[in-house]
C-alpha cells in the first residue's frame, strides 16, 4: 500500500468478506470469525486511506451472495438456479463502485438485497435490544424474527 500511495495514481483494494461476517450464523464460528475480521479491517483501511495525504486509493468491501465457483461447487457441475455467475458478481462490483459504494452487498438469484438488509439489521438488533446472542435462530424468537422479515 505505501508503494502504491507514492506512485499517486488512483487505485482499489477490494476484499472479499461476507454476509456470514456480519450475521455469524450458528455453524461456521471459523468462517464467521475471518470474514468478520475482513470487514473491520477494510472498514479500518478505507478510514487511513481516505485520511492519508496524498493518497488515491480507496478499499471496498465484497459482500457476495452465493456464487458458484469451484470453491461452491461441491461436486456439481451445473450452476445452481440460485447462485450467481463470478462475471455477475465482478459486474454488479463494478457498477457500486462505479457508484462509490464501500459496502457492495450482492444479491443473489434466491436472496434479494431487501432480505439481506433485514437480516443484517436484525443481527445488529441483538446487541442493541440485548437479546440472545443468535436471537434469530434462537426458538423463543422465531416468530418475532419472522414478523420483522415481512417488515410488521
């Protein structure tokens, strides 16, 4: 990065986190843990970016849906109807950074962005109205997370 800030040309950092970074469903701690971790590190590194003198750069953070990649494919050889294709992803990237978006939440083919804004709100919920860690999945909370889903 310095190298790249005294070249003075402009540039980006994108790095790829996750929607399960943000909602840390019950099942992948791991997973959930190093793709929180991208998102306040490139959250930390926009701020130094945009605050260094000189600089040009700007980093974004990748919120994908499901895309099929080899990394997904689990054995299947044909995209799954609800996955995205890597080149919508890298397209739909493009076009919010185009647009100066930090966080570039990606739908997908099977969860809308309206989705994803409420389950990332509900989680964010837990905290605020000191609910059960995973309130979401928690039983005493189904219907109420339900109910908020449909925006009631």
């Amino acid at each position: 990065m310095p190298g790249m800030i005294e070249r003075g040309r402009p540039g980006l950092v994108i790095n790829t986190g996750s929607k399960q970074g943000i909602t840390t469903p019950p099942g992948s701690p791991a997973y959930n843990v190093s793709k929180a971790g991208v998102k306040a590190f490139t959250e930390a590194l926009q701020h130094d970016l945009r605050n260094t003198v000189g600089s040009r750069l700007s980093a974004h953070l990748l919120i994908p849906g499901f895309v099929f990649t080899g990394l997904t494919a689990r054995g299947r050889s044909e995209k799954p109807a609800a996955a995205w294709t890597p080149e919508q992803t890298v397209d739909f990237a493009i076009e919010k950074i185009e647009a100066g978006d930090f966080y570039i939440l990606c739908p997908d083919n099977d969860v809308p962005r309206q989705l994803d804004e409420r389950r990332i709100a509900w989680a964010a919920g837990d905290i605020i109205e000191n609910r059960p860690a995973l309130s979401r999945w928690h039983p005493d909370y189904a219907e109420r997370f339900e109910a908020f889903i449909k925006g009631s």
